[in-house]
C-alpha cells in the first residue's frame, strides 16, 4: 500500500501546477498526502469485509505520516466527529424523512449529506478523494470537482461479481450503471481480488487496464504475519 501511495503521489504532482476551485495550492511536492475517503460502513456498523479495510486502510495511511478523513453515515450510538488513533471520523445523518423509497434513489439522496459533511472540515483539503463501492460515487464525484482532486476508487463487490457474471434486471442493473460511471470518471480503479479485476475489463466499465490495482488483503496478511 505504500508504495501505491507513492505512486499516486508521483502521478498527481504532474497536475500540481493548477490551483484547486477553492484557490489554494496543491501540495504534492511533500510526502504529506491529504485523503478523504468516503465510505457507507465503517466499524461497528458492518454487514462484509469492507467496514474492516477502510478501517485498517486509514489508520495504515496515517501511520505511515499521511492525513486522513473518513466520512460514513452515522448509526446509533456513534459519535458525529471523533478521532481515532489519528483518523478523524466524521459519521452523517443520512435517514431523513423526504428520502424516496427506491433503494438507489435513497442512497443517492444520502449522497448530499456525505457532501455537507465536509463542510465541517473547514480549511482543511484533501489531494485525493477515495471512494468505497458505489454507494458514495455522487459525493465523490462532487467533491472530487470542488477540490480538484482525483478519485480513486476501491471496488470491494460487484454486481455483476454478485450474480456470476451476469446483470439481472431492476436494482442490480441500476447498480452496475453507476459503477460504471464511477470507475470512468476515477482516476485510479482498486479491487479486492483478481477476480474483480478482470471483470473491471469487459462490459462492465472498459476502462484501460492501466488504470486498474489490485490490492489482496490475503496476500498482505501473509506477508506481514
């Protein structure tokens, strides 16, 4: 993961001669790298393995000397804004009542209270914004723009990987759509397994391999245990 830091560092710094929409410069010519990452679980709320690899992605990051904010939506007994260990935590209420009642369009709709969320973090700006599954790809296409910063993304399923290459009708095929859009509009594309790699080439985004990492927690568990 270092070295993927690394490397999204040397790429960035190309772009460091423009100031971001809110005018203040990049920072990319240090070692210090500012990440908002953006993510719909987070522990203790967690229902897969993705609410655990933020949670050691951030603190990995930020003991290695980076900044790092994550923003997820609050679930009851949670603080709003906490730091822990070094990672600031800012959770958002994102069940109101005028949210519609179609899955996608509610979580696009809790979208804007990811947005919201940042506003708290004042002067502070991130240099890369790091989205988790679809489920936040409108914030981060949002603020990725306020802040000229790039998007990268963690893809940690599928739903094509879901239903064994496929794309049923209805929900699955609406999620698929906005993968798509996501994966094409970040810079980086991260996935979980090889798998999910190889399914980031066919029709479901066809996006330049380039663009494309694969990151196994398996592989890195057994190289550090």
């Amino acid at each position: 993961m270092g070295a993927f830091v690394e490397q999204m560092e040397i790429e960035l710094a190309r772009h460091s001669g423009h100031k971001t929409g809110t005018g203040h410069p990049a920072r990319l010519w240090c070692a210090l790298v500012r990440v908002l990452m953006l993510t719909w679980e987070l522990p203790p709320a967690t229902t897969g393995g993705m609410a655990a690899h933020v949670d050691g992605l951030a603190h990995g990051l930020v003991d290695m000397g980076h900044e790092v904010v994550v923003v997820t939506r609050r679930t009851p007994g949670t603080d709003r804004d906490v730091d822990v260990a070094g990672v600031r935590v800012i959770r958002t209420e994102v069940d109101l009542p005028w949210l519609p009642d179609r899955a996608i369009a509610r979580v696009a709709s809790a979208n804007h209270a990811f947005v919201i969320a940042v506003d708290s973090l004042g002067d502070w700006r991130p240099d890369v914004v790091h989205a988790h599954d679809w489920q936040v790809a409108w914030a981060a296409q949002v603020l990725g723009a306020r802040h000229a910063a790039p998007i990268v993304t963690t893809f940690h399923g599928t739903e094509r990987s879901r239903h064994g290459g496929h794309v049923p009708p209805g929900v699955p095929t609406d999620v698929n759509g906005v993968e798509w859009w996501l994966a094409a509009n970040s810079r980086r594309v991260i996935t979980i397994t090889r798998l999910l790699g190889d399914l980031r080439n066919d029709g479901l985004v066809q996006i330049d391999r380039k663009k494309i990492t694969v990151f196994d927690p398996l592989a890195l568990a057994k190289r550090f245990s």
